[in-house]
C-alpha cells in the first residue's frame, strides 16, 4: 500500500541526525546519517538531507515525525546534550510540512518494541516475558535514556522520562572510587554521567587513577574498539565495569516499573558490543537484588539488534497522530468539514473536495481561483465557508490554518466499566479538557464581538433550551439578572412558544442547543424574528440553527451516546455563557467609564453642580447593580469573580 504523500522520519542524536522516507508501511528508502556538527541548525540539517531526495511528486514529504534526544514539553525544543533548539509549528512551516510531531528519541523507541521481530532483539540470560505486561527500556548513546511501555487496551502507553538522571549508585569498592574521581567533574552524578559515551571516558580515566597508570585520553568508541580486540586490559574492565552498571540500572528500572514483559536495551554502545556484552557481568548485576532476586530473574533482557527500530516507532507514533486528525470530530477544521460534507450542497461539496486536497494552497490562493478550481461561482465559496460557521473566507482561512497544526492532537477516551473510580475519574477530566482546547480552537473574535453587541443593545434577553441543556439556560439567566438585564428562562416548548410571541424589537433570544436542530427551538427563532427582536444562538457549526441565528457560537462536540447525558457539552455550552458575561461586563464597565468621562467635562452651569453630584451617584448605583465586581477605574473582569456566585 503506497503512503499519499510520503512520510519524513528522523532520529535526532547529540553526534548524529539519521533520515529516512517511508513511502510505503514500515519500508524505509533513503536512509542516511548526516553529522550535527556539521549542520548550523536543526532546519539546516533537515534541508540538506531533503535537497538529497528525488525532486519527484512521489518524494515530496508533507508528514514528519521527529524522534529527538531530549524531553519534548510544548512548542519549543531545546537539546540537552547539543546546542540546536527550535519552535515546532514555526519549524513545520519553514519546511512546508502539513504535519510535523516531535516526540522524545526513547518514546519512539518504546513504541517500536512490539513490533520487533525475533530477528530484531538478542535476549540476554534467562527469564520469559509475559503477554501484555510493562516492558522497560534503556540505552546508552550521548545520554542515557530511560523509558517504558504500559498496556492500554488494544494499544500501548509509552513513558517520555529522563530516568537516565537517577543518582548512580555503586556496588563495590571499585565504583565507589569512581564516583570520588566523578565528583571532581560534577556534583550530582547520576547514571547517565557514566552509562554513555562520555561516560565510558570518565570510567576509563577514573581506573587508569585507580590503577595508577598513564592512558591516553580516549572516547567511548576508541574504548570500545580496543576492547573489542581484547588485547587493552583496561578498556576491557572499563567496558567491563560499564556493563556492571548498565546491569543495575536496568535491574532499578525493571523494579521500579514491575517491567514483567521484559528489559530492552537499545542505544549506540551495547549493540556493537556482541557477544562481549553477553559476557559480560550485567545480566549477573541485573539478577543481584537481595530478597527481590527471584523476582528479577524471572525478567528477560534484550538487546535491540534492529537497525531501524527508532525509525519503526517513529513511523508508528504519526500513522497514530494522522489517524487521529482525520477521525477525531472538532480536531481541526479538516475534520468539521468531513462531517459536514454528506449536508452540504452538490456545488459545495465540490469546494469542500479542492480544501480537502489541498489545503496549504487554499490559505493562499484567491477566491476566484478557488472558485475556478473547484468548477463553481464565488457566492458559493462564500456560502460554503458559512455553512461551516464561519464569517467569510478570511475567517476560514483563519480557521484553516490554526487547525492545519503539527502538534499530537487532542484525543477523547472512551469510559468502559472495568474502569477504576480513579481511571473513571482520570478520562472524564481528561476528555472534558481536550473537548474544551477544540473549542478554544473553533471560537470566533468578529462573532463573540457580535454577540456581545447584540446583548449590550438588549432591552430583554429571554434564554430558551431543552432537556439537559436547561440548567446552562438558567445559568445564563442568572448571570444576565446580576447586571441588571431583564431576563426569563424557558425550557418547556409550549411555554417556549408563547414567550417567542410576546419578544418585540429590542428583544433577544438566547437559543441553548446541542445539536440545534430541535423543531420547537427553530420555530422560537423564527417567532423572534417575525417579531423584530434579534437571535444569538449557541450551538452546533452547520446545524439549521446557525442560519437562522444573526449570532452564532459554535460549539462542536459529540458526547458518547451510550450515556444519555451530556456531560461534557453543557460544560462547553456552560463556558460560552462565562465568555458572553465576561465580555458583556467588560463593554459595560467602559460604557459607564465613558459616561463619567462625560459628566466631568460637562460646564458647570450646565447643569448645576448641585444636579451634578446626583447624576454621578446615580451613574456609579447603576454600575454596581450592572456589574457586580467591575471596578470603573479599572473595569477588567476576572472570570473567577464573575463565575464564583453561579454554580
């Protein structure tokens, strides 16, 4: 199965970048290795290794997935052991990548361990992994990475940690004197200052001391090389001792994680050791834990053989991510537009089509060549970008282009019962956050700004809504009685009916729905607008009610039927009501400023003085009933303070 477009995969070290195109599932063409040093930057490197590649359609990467040598937090990325530093989304748009994911080196060796084959790994000592348990995993390169895989359903969690900086802790005499000469170079040693390149040069200078004998200064492959050969006592116990204490670390971890599937050990150094590995005393060190030994022995340990295996968990990790911002609902605006296609007309179901293929160049192309493209006039380019939500095409634009990020997408986890309260607890919170950024994503500056408008010109806003979704109506009739605007809530659809025929100009109807397609719900709008009075609507993008609403917010998010209960829309729903207030207090606490400003540089004599003071105290009464909490001088709102007294 051929890759449309090909994949870019990369496996960033502190000595070495590697590349590799993955056109088709887990085959790697064009691997090469290019040196860091010799590269300014991240982006340098990357470029060079693409101006290598066929400059054909069928080598033009549009999805990269980078394993790096270092904790990957938020946009920015900074390496530990090298000076290249960049941020990801502004990197994804220097190379012209649709999708770029950054993920720690280790994470994406962790996740390649269940698809190693037999031929990829060498197991050291005894022990059988079991079926579905915690695996660990280690390695030593320019650093030491730690990292481990935890079973979750169908699929596996991998651990990003820097357990490579645990404080080392020796066994015997022997590595007792070399942390003393460690401690010389550094006041906190932690495994990773020796369980690495630079570390196999530490202990090879800490035993010539100890030995009391001049060696050359050596690096870790110099070392290696020599000891391999077998004829340099001292690099043969300098790897010796190396080993020995990869073996504890590896024994700490398999404790520390209950790694009953197994121990890996990947990295640089190890694999081109051979069987002086298996030789060596680290499986011994790995078993020698006191009263926990039965325990360990039982463990397997395997070196990872497989010359690709960053590349393969790479490759895993953005098949995963892809998989997930095509189907996940409200992930980004590609996603809205998949699920609105069936809905949308035959004429702009052939606009959505151009967008869906070609979404880079839509941001930039006019619209009269996306209308050209897509066979169709421009009106219905703007009808198609509305029938979205959206305010116009520079609004979809927008939209577009915050949602074609390179960031691990928000996900949703579904609740089973065999969850724990814990678990249960765990995914609730976890999905309500996620559903909460992919609004954040999806809100609209023009049409809050509309919204907030709408309600400051308000004589009366009456709030209308249906079954669970009531309670988010009379929070914001709550909220609007707090400021002083004359407010009913209404849930029952005749009683909805009839409070529709009695709106008049300067009305406002709130219209709360989920889905906004209730019957009773649109007919309140069209009441409202046979009337005169105005409609804000806070629902569904493409639903039937946005077109009938002059203010729609949009909240997409589709709640797990099999409950019956909405819980994580009406907090949605419930925190675009804060936004409306917040906004609502703000426009009012400058209005009431502003009037001020009026009064004091109205003449004296015009009105009086005496019929001054009054109006001003009146003002200043009719500000602290309005707005609870908004200073005049300062008329900034915390949403704590605004929301504290409505739940």
């Amino acid at each position: 199965m051929q890759l449309e477009p090909p994949r870019l995969l990369a496996d960033i070290g502190g000595t070495y970048a590697r590349f590799a195109v993955e056109r088709e599932p887990g085959s790697l063409e064009c691997v090469a290795s290019l040196r860091c040093a010799d590269h300014a930057d991240f982006h340098a490197a990357v470029r060079a290794y693409l101006d290598t590649l066929p400059g054909t359609e069928e080598f033009r990467v549009a999805h990269a997935c980078v394993a790096i040598a270092n904790p990957v937090e938020g946009d920015r990325v900074r390496m530990t052991n090298y000076h290249w530093q960049f941020s990801i989304e502004a990197m994804r748009q220097q190379l012209g990548l649709d999708t770029l994911v950054v993920v720690n080196d280790f994470t994406a060796l962790a996740q390649a361990l269940p698809r190693l084959t037999r031929q990829d790994r060498q197991q050291v000592g005894g022990g059988e992994g079991m079926a579905h348990q915690v695996i660990g995993l280690l390695g030593s390169g320019s650093g030491l990475g730690v990292s481990g895989l935890i079973p979750a359903g169908d699929g596996w969690i991998a651990l990003g940690t820097e357990g490579g900086h645990t404080s080392f802790s020796p066994r015997d005499e022997r590595e007792i004197a070399i942390l003393r000469h460690a401690w010389r170079e550094y006041a906190h040693v932690s495994f990773e200052r020796l369980l690495s390149g630079p570390g196999l040069a530490l202990i090879h200078r800490a035993l010539a001391e100890v030995h009391g004998v001049q060696a050359p200064p050596r690096q870790a492959p110099e070392i290696t090389q020599a000891a391999l050969e077998g004829q340099d006592a001292l690099a043969l116990e300098t790897v010796e001792v190396f080993c020995a204490l990869l073996g504890t670390a590896a024994g700490n971890l398999a404790v520390t994680l209950g790694a009953r599937g197994g121990v890996f050990v990947g990295g640089g150094i190890v694999p081109r050791l051979g069987p002086l590995f298996e030789r060596s005393p680290f499986r011994r060190r790995f078993e020698e834990r006191g009263r926990f030994s039965d325990y360990v022995a039982a463990i397997p340990t395997y070196v990872i053989t497989a010359e690709n295996a960053t590349f393969k968990g790479a490759s895993a990790i953005l098949e995963a991510q892809l998989r997930k911002l095509q189907a996940s609902p409200g992930a980004a605006i590609l996603s809205q537009i998949r699920r609105a296609r069936p809905q949308l007309t035959p004429a702009e179901q052939r606009v959505a089509e151009q967008v869906l293929a070609r979404p880079r160049a839509v941001l930039s192309d006019p619209i009269a060549e996306i209308a050209r493209l897509a066979g169709v006039s421009q009106p219905t380019v703007i009808r198609f970008c509305r029938s979205l939500g959206c305010e116009g095409l520079s609004d979809f634009k927008l939209r577009l282009a915050s949602g074609l990020t390179g960031t691990v997408p928000v996900t949703h986890t579904k609740v089973t019962e065999e969850d724990s309260m814990v678990e249960l607890g765990a995914k609730v919170l976890g999905n309500t956050a996620s559903a909460i950024l992919q609004v954040r994503s999806q809100l609209n500056r023009d049409t809050i700004d509309r919204a907030t408008e709408i309600f400051m010109q308000a004589k009366r806003i009456d709030c209308f809504a249906s079954g669970h979704y009531g309670v988010v109506a009379q929070d914001a009739q709550f909220k609007l009685l707090r400021f002083g605007v004359p407010s009913s809530c209404y849930t029952e659809p005749r009683l909805q009916a009839l409070a529709a025929q009695v709106l008049g100009p300067g009305d406002v109807a709130l219209i709360i729905s989920s889905a906004g397609r209730l019957p009773e719900l649109l007919e309140v709008a069209d009441a409202a607008h046979a009337r005169g009075a105005k409609v804000v609507a806070i629902t569904a993008s493409h639903s039937p009610l946005v077109k009938k609403a002059d203010a729609a917010l949009l909240v997409d998010h589709q709640e797990d039927v099999a409950t019956h209960l909405p819980m994580v829309g009406r907090i949605l729903h419930l925190l675009v009501i804060d936004i409306l207030a917040v906004g609502l207090a703000m426009r009012r606490g400058v209005a009431d400023a502003a009037a001020l400003a009026q009064l004091d540089e109205a003449p004296m004599d015009t009105p009086t003085a005496a019929t001054l003071e009054p109006k001003r105290a009146a003002t200043e009464r009719s500000a602290r009933v309005q707005a609870p909490g908004v200073s005049l001088a300062s008329p900034a709102l915390s949403l704590a303070s605004l929301t504290s007294h409505s739940r």
